[in-house]
C-alpha cells in the first residue's frame, strides 16, 4: 500500500512539472502571447496539449515505475 501511494505521488508531481516545464523551457513549445500572467499561464497548458500531455504521461509512468521497484519503499 504504501509503495503504490508514493507511485501515485510521484507520478502526479512529475507530470504536472513535466508539463509545465515543457510549456516555459523548450523554445517550440513556447506561445507569442502579449497578455497578463494568469492568460498567459493558462494559455500555455493549452498550447500542443497533445504532446506535452504524451510526453509528460511516458516521464510520468517513468518515474512512477522507479519509486515502486525502489528499495526504500519495500515492506
């Protein structure tokens, strides 16, 4: 039980990062948007949420399948 709920942890944290990032650090996927924060912010989740969404799921699972298989969590 515990190992499943720090995978579940890892994997939500790790994609909502991942996918994030994505939108603000690699230049193609950034968005030309004169706009205030909040627009700007939200607009960028928006933009090419197909591959980010694909791209943050395979880091996501990734990370997921570590923290499971990892030797501090075991009982």
């Amino acid at each position: 039980m515990k190992k499943r709920r720090w995978a579940i942890i890892a994997f939500a944290v790790i994609f909502a990062a991942a996918y994030v990032a994505m939108g603000y650090c690699i230049p193609a996927f950034r968005i030309k948007l004169e706009a205030d924060g909040w627009t700007y912010f939200l607009a960028s989740l928006q933009a090419l949420a197909p591959v980010k969404l694909i791209f943050s799921t395979v880091l996501s699972f990734i990370a997921a399948l570590a923290v499971y298989n990892s030797r501090v969590f075991r009982q």
